[in-house]
C-alpha cells in the first residue's frame, strides 16, 4: 500500500504553499485577535483570546515560522505571546482542563523554537493552572466547569489527552514529579475506561471523586452514549502516541492501534470520516477535522512501531490516502473568500454548533500532518 497514492514532496510542498498564503494574509486580521472557533460561512470572525481554540492560531503561525521564517509572522507570535500572558495573568476563563491546548501550541511552541526564557515561564505557570483540575481520589482531571461542581465532578474526556504534555513538559523543566505523575495517573485511567471492549470509545466517563470507582461513559458531542464520535477516536489515536513518548508505556501504542484499527474500518469510500463512526454513508455531515487529527496520529504511532510490525506501513498508507481526500476535495482552495483551510468540520452536531464549516484545531492538524509529511519535525506535544 505504502506510496501508492503519489504524495510527492513537491505536492506537499505545494499544499504547504497554499496554507503559508493564507496564513500571511490572515495576519492583519489575527494580529492581536483569535479566528473564532468555528468560521461562518467559512470564514473566521476575529474575536478576544478567551476559548479553548485560540492556541491553534499561534500554533500555525509556528509551523509556518519554522517553514519559511518572515518578520511579519515573527511580530504577530510576539504580540499573540503577550496576549497568552496577559490571559494567564488575569485567568480569563481558564476553568477547564483545555489549558494544554493553549500554552503548548502558544508558550511550549515557542521555547520549543526560540528557546524564549518567558514562554518557559509562561508554560510552567499554565501547568500550575492545570493541576488544580487534577483530583487525587479520581486520579483525572475534571474537563469542564468549576471543581466543586457536583454535575461535572470526576469527569474525563478523551480530548484531554492532547493536554496531558504541558503536564510533561513542566516536570521535566522544574524536575518536580507532580505533574508527571498526575498525568500518567490520567492517562492510564483513560486508557482503561474510555476505551470500550470493542475499541471504539467513549467521548466522557464519570469516576467517583470520593472512592475513585468507575461511574459510566456517556457522550456530550457524539451521536450517542454508545455510539463512537469520530473526533473522539482521533484524539485517542493522536493522544495515546503523545503519552508513550513521554513514559515510555508500550501498552498506550498498543491501545492506539486498536483504536486506529477501529476508526479505518468505520470510514466511508473516501477515507473522510463523517462526525461519528455511527455512520459510513449517507447525508450526515463529515468531520474533516476529526480526518486532520487522525493522519497526525497515525504518523506519530507509525513512527513508535517496529519495522517488522505490518501496521507500520499500513498506518502510513492510511495517512497518506486520508490527507490526499483531504488536499483533493475538503480545502478552501474553492472558496478564495475563505480565510480557513478545511471545509465541512464540525464543532458539535448534537448542538448544532460549527456544522459543515472550517474549524481552528481542524485547520492547525491540518498544518501539522503536512510538516509531519514534508520534513522531520520537533513537536510541540
């Protein structure tokens, strides 16, 4: 299967090309403002850094730093830096467990790149945040709403997986085992509870904060308790990987495979998953961020996985061929007032929230799967 589908570099080069431009054009627009989580009618509204979503534009204007340096995109990563700050300062709603997401891709990115003495600080003062969602009996953090809120207490999600490296990255600048510890504690709890017998998951699960027993898995943006929401999935193939690399625990890319295996036979002809695994054909919405997310952990497990393992080479023929559907059919390339990258994302179908539009995560792991394919690239997890 491997190469089979002609990805050259000088077609990823050209992809890459073609989100560098509208990276550069969205910089007046983005300069100390966020794209929206969601565009409308394709094209993002700036608004206040105040969501969850806001690291994933810093986050591009990273890769595209590290691609082809610019003065103009190093001036607008200083002022979104202070903004970060300035949000960690006066803790705008920082009340979830999405903390990860922000000052990785912001703070971390950056001393990553520039070796910046502030963004390290930045980076260690995020994770403090963090830690206090962490509860000791559960042994996770709780994902939304404040702590001592008795309908979300004990409550993980599979997204938090893609938090848990600010948690690494603090323990290993400060040498303090606090956060490393929470976060496997997290991880492993995961592991064995979002993931059903069957390998498909569970989008949230409940502990029981006094005793630490398991509750239940329920859904919040999939199409049902029981059935398997395909962002979900992606998180789970992405954030298991992450995990591994920094405790080195076999058995999560032993849990990634089979949840990679399950996504892959739950696809529809073009590779596109639709919002939930539920569904495999007909008039339901894709996710082609869930699609972003996914090639980004293929290739990062592939990597994990030895030669004589036959999964390696499928897994990156898997990648290869989703982010072929991706650059062929589900680009803005069509829309030139768009100032996205990835049509047809969905934010929340149960919602009605961010339906058949362009996402910012969906746009960044777009970015990210396309460095991961052009050269080697140090990550920011």
């Amino acid at each position: 299967m491997g190469g089979s589908y002609m990805l050259s570099k000088e077609r990823i080069e050209e992809e890459i090309e073609f989100v560098y431009q509208k990276i550069i054009g969205n910089l007046t627009t983005f300069e100390t403002l966020v794209p929206a989580a969601v565009s409308t009618d394709y094209v993002y509204p700036a608004v206040e850094n105040a969501d969850w979503t806001d690291g994933f534009w810093i986050g591009m204007l990273h890769l595209a730093q590290s691609y082809r340096p610019d003065e103009r995109i190093q001036k607008v990563i200083t002022k979104q830096l202070a903004v970060f700050s300035n949000r960690l300062d006066k803790e705008i709603v920082l009340n979830h467990h999405d903390i990860g997401f922000l000052y990785s891709l912001s703070a971390v990115a950056d001393y990553r790149e520039n070796k910046t003495v502030s963004s390290r600080e930045m980076a260690l003062r995020a994770a403090k945040v963090l830690m206090r969602r962490y509860n000791e009996n559960a042994g996770i953090f709780q994902a939304w709403g404040d702590v001592t809120d008795k309908e979300q207490q004990g409550r993980m999600i599979i997204d938090c997986n893609m938090n848990l490296p600010l948690l690494y990255f603090a323990s290993n600048e400060t040498g303090d085992p606090m956060y490393r510890k929470a976060a496997e504690s997290h991880v492993k709890l995961a592991q064995k509870y979002l993931i059903r017998e069957d390998f498909s998951t569970f989008h949230t699960y409940y502990m029981d904060i006094q005793t630490g027993k398991p509750r239940f898995g329920a859904t919040a943006q999939g199409f049902s308790d029981d059935s398997c929401w395909a962002r979900g999935q992606a998180w789970g193939i992405y954030g298991f990987p992450i995990s591994f690399t920094h405790i080195g625990d076999t058995t999560l890319l032993d849990a990634a495979c089979h949840l990679a295996d399950y996504y892959l036979a739950h696809l529809p002809a073009d590779k596109i998953a639709y919002w939930d695994l539920f569904f495999q054909s007909g008039a339901e919405e894709r996710d082609t961020s869930a699609s972003a997310i996914t090639v980004c952990g293929l290739l990062e497990l592939a990597k994990h996985l030895p030669l004589t393992d036959g999964k390696k080479q499928r897994y990156e023929a898997a990648a290869e061929e989703i982010i072929l559907g991706l650059m062929e059919s589900y680009t803005t390339r069509n829309y030139p007032e768009s100032n996205g990258l990835l049509v047809q994302g969905v934010y929340s179908k149960p919602n009605g929230n961010g339906v058949n539009e362009c996402t910012a995560w969906g746009d960044y792991f777009y970015f990210e799967a396309l460095t991961r394919l052009h050269r080697s690239w140090s990550t920011y997890w």
